[in-house]
C-alpha cells in the first residue's frame, strides 16, 4: 500500500509542471488534440484524489448544485457549481492539479474539459461523490480527516 502511495505521488508530482505551463485553448483545439494519452490523464480514482489531497498537490471541486450540497456534502474541497465556474475561476488555483466531481462523473467531465480549455491541469473523479463517500469509510475517514485537520493548523 505504500508503495502505491509512492507511485501515485510520484505521478502527481510529474503533473505540476503542466500545470504552471498550461496555456488556454479552444475546446475545438482540445476536441481535435484528444487521444489515448489525454483520455487517461483526465481520469482519476478516489484512492490517488486522497493521496493527492493528502500531499497538498490536488484541489478538489464539487461542482454540484448548491441545493445538492446544502443536503449532503464532504468535509473537505471547494464547492463551485458547474453553472458559476466561468465566474469563480480565481478561486481555482492554478499550481494544483484540479479534480472535479459529482455524484457520477457526468457535470464532473464537462467541469474537467471547461477547465483543460482554461489552462488548468484538470481531472474529473472516475468513481463521483458517491465512489469517494464507499472509499472514505471508517479508519481511512478518520485517518483521512486528521491529516487535512492537520494541514489547515
């Protein structure tokens, strides 16, 4: 387990220089670019979101309504509704890689591909809101929260 904790964060970091470098392009550039390669960075689990998290190398958005998360939401991440991400990208930060969700993954893609057009290295969350909520139970959760706990000390 460690040794993938490793890994991922290896991977992550190998991610950053993206993000400094990262310039805008049309979504018509970033539709006729795609490939096998793009396909697999715009994806990530919820095990590498939390380690990412845990690094302070990924911000996560929740980009659900704001009456869903007035019902239910995390304890951790930004929320930014899909709807008022044109008008809330200063608060996105541009040095992170930045991780979008939902319940599923649907608005979370359209969020990730807005975003790629902005310059930011952005990922959308494979497994959703839902995926993360199954992977962030009883001691990872508790382990999960102290360390974020820790980071805002």
């Amino acid at each position: 387990m460690k040794k993938r904790i490793i890994m991922i964060a290896a991977i992550l970091v190998m991610a950053i220089p993206f993000a400094a470098h990262a310039e805008e392009l049309s979504l018509e550039s970033y539709i006729s670019g795609f490939d096998y390669k793009a396909r697999k960075e715009m994806k990530i689990d919820s095990e590498s979101l939390v380690s990412g998290l845990e690094q302070g190398l990924i911000q996560l958005i929740d980009i659900r309504f704001k009456e869903e998360t007035a019902a239910w939401r995390m304890g951790f991440g930004s929320h930014i509704p899909l709807n008022e991400l044109p008008s809330r990208q200063d608060e996105i930060n541009k040095d992170k890689i930045i991780v979008t969700a939902c319940p599923h993954k649907d608005r979370a893609i359209l969020a990730m591909a807005y975003l790629r057009t902005k310059g930011y290295n952005s990922k959308y969350l494979v497994d959703g809101l839902l995926g993360l909520a199954v992977f962030l139970r009883g001691d990872t959760a508790r382990y999960f929260m102290e360390i974020m706990d820790s980071q805002q000390d």
